[in-house]
C-alpha cells in the first residue's frame, strides 16, 4: 500500500506545507532543461524530439529507482502537487483587489497566467485568475495525482517533466513552432484522461449547468484539455468565462465558455473551494486506481 498511502500523505503534506522553499525539484528540472536546450536547440521538430525524449525519458528513469515505499513515494508526491500554491496565488490576487490596490492585483496575476495584465479591470484580472485556477487545477493536482496512481514515481516525475517542459517550449511562437511541437504534443497526450476527470469532477458540484457548457463550449477554446476544464468550471460555478487575451502582440479570442454572468473578484474564492473540492476527489480516485493497480500486480 506505499503508492496509495504515499499519494495520500505527499497530497496532504502539498496542503498543509505548499511548494519547497528551496531546492525545488521542478525548478531544478527547469534548469536543467534550459542548459539542455543550449545544447539541443534547432529550428526543427527532430531537434524537438530528441530534447522532450531525453528529458521526459530521464525524469522516468530516475522515478523508476525511487523505492515503492510510503516515504519515498510522499516525498515525491509533495515535490510535484501545486494545489496548495496555485490557491495561494489565488488569494493573493483576491487580496489585492478586495483592498482596491489595482496596479498590485495586475502585478499579482502575472503569477498565474501570461496575458498582458496592464489594461485589465478588476473583473478581467477576476476572470485570468478563475481560469488559471480550473486549468492549473488540472495539472498541477489532478493529472499528477493519477499519473502516480497508475505509474508511481515514474508516473510522478515523468508526468511533471513533460508538463513544465511544454510551459518552457511548447508555446507557440516564432522560436518555438517546431522545437516546441513534440513538447507540446506530449503535454496534450498526457492531461487528455486527466482534463476530463477535472472536468466530470467539477461538474459534480452543479452536474446540469457545467455537463452543458462542456458539451456545448470545451470545442471554443484553442486547447484540447483546457477547454472541457474551464468550461464545466464555468458551468459549475454559473459564471461566463473565456473571451479574448493579449499575450504581447497576440491578441487570442477564445470563445465564450458558459452561460452565466461575467466574473467578479468575489467570485475567485469560490473557484478556489471548487477547486479544492475537485483535488479531494481527484486524490481518491488515486487512491482506488492505486490499490486497483497494486492488486493487478499481485
């Protein structure tokens, strides 16, 4: 029972504790993976290929020697969950809007998303960080919890690697159009089993509403998993969400996602309680796939 009883504590330790303060493991990957690609950098996909498979095949290799252990299995679980921090975030933006200090609110929300915040109202900033609490609550809780259900450590580390690398090169951009493609790729094959869990566990809250904004509006966005995600969150919690985003000189539309009313900062609190509640699941769902799987071994 180390995986399951490893899931439980590494989660609990994430909620009680938040990310290291130092010697973060992620922070190290992203190092690592900044002096690879000085190395490996190439305006192709073949260079692309070879820089994700060397460091998402190492980040499974080294998960692979981690003992199977309660302990080890914690550690690495606590390592790689963001819940904890991306509520923090989220309150900390609340915070800053609540006490109507506008520059420090537009300051804050670069900590969540990368869309230019300098025009943004209140319900704007409101709205980036709803969004970033439903996405992020998906890769940074849910996708990993399951991954390390189903694979451990290796699950764990390997999950997380292909992750951060897509945050790093998988954007699309002049740069990155072809050496970020099979990052990015990547990133969509492995969150497309935990999206929809995300979203199916956020739709539990309020299952009519957020099952139809899914069904009718996941397809608007530009990104296969976020879409059903920030959708059903929407539905979830009655509020319209998406629209257009400026990223420097791109300027995005994605779609309208819901059908109920425009954000408000005092809405950002309840995406975090809907949050927290679709990580509860999501950890025991771990659980069941976790003592399922130890029982397959046998």
């Amino acid at each position: 029972m180390g995986r399951a009883v490893g899931l439980v504590l590494g989660y609990a330790a994430d909620r009680l504790l938040g990310d290291p303060s130092r010697w973060h493991p992620v922070a190290g990957f992203g190092r690592v993976a900044a002096a690879l690609e000085a190395c490996t950098y190439d305006d192709s996909r073949a260079a692309g290929v070879l820089h994700t498979l060397v460091l998402v095949g190492g980040s499974v290799a080294l998960g692979r020697v981690v003992p199977e252990r309660t302990w080890p299995v914690a550690l690495c679980t606590w390592a790689v969950l963001g819940g904890r921090s991306l509520a923090r975030e989220a309150d900390a933006v609340h915070s800053r809007l609540s006490g109507g200090d506008l520059a420090a609110a537009r300051e804050q929300v670069t900590h969540l998303v990368g869309r230019d915040p300098s025009t943004l109202g209140p319900d704007e900033i409101a709205r980036a960080t709803i969004e970033s609490v439903a996405e992020n609550s998906s890769d940074a809780v849910v996708a990993p919890l399951l991954w390390g259900a189903v694979a451990g450590p290796a699950g764990l580390f390997g999950y997380r690697a292909a992750n951060t690398l897509d945050a790093m090169v998988g954007h699309r951009s002049a740069h990155y159009a072809r050496f970020g493609w099979a990052a990015a790729r990547l990133d969509d094959l492995v969150n497309l089993v935990p999206a929809r869990v995300t979203a199916l566990l956020a739709a539990a809250a309020r299952p009519r509403p957020a099952l139809a904004a899914w069904r009718r509006d996941a397809g608007r966005h530009p990104s296969p998993n976020a879409g059903p995600v920030e959708a059903s969150f929407a539905g979830a919690l009655g509020l319209r969400l998406g629209g257009v985003n400026r990223y420097g000189d791109d300027v995005q539309d994605r779609g309208q996602l819901g059908s109920g009313r425009p954000p408000r900062p005092a809405d950002i609190p309840r995406a975090v309680r809907l949050a927290d509640g679709v990580g509860l699941g999501a950890l025991t769902l771990a659980v069941l796939a976790a003592t399922a799987a130890r029982r397959a071994r046998r």
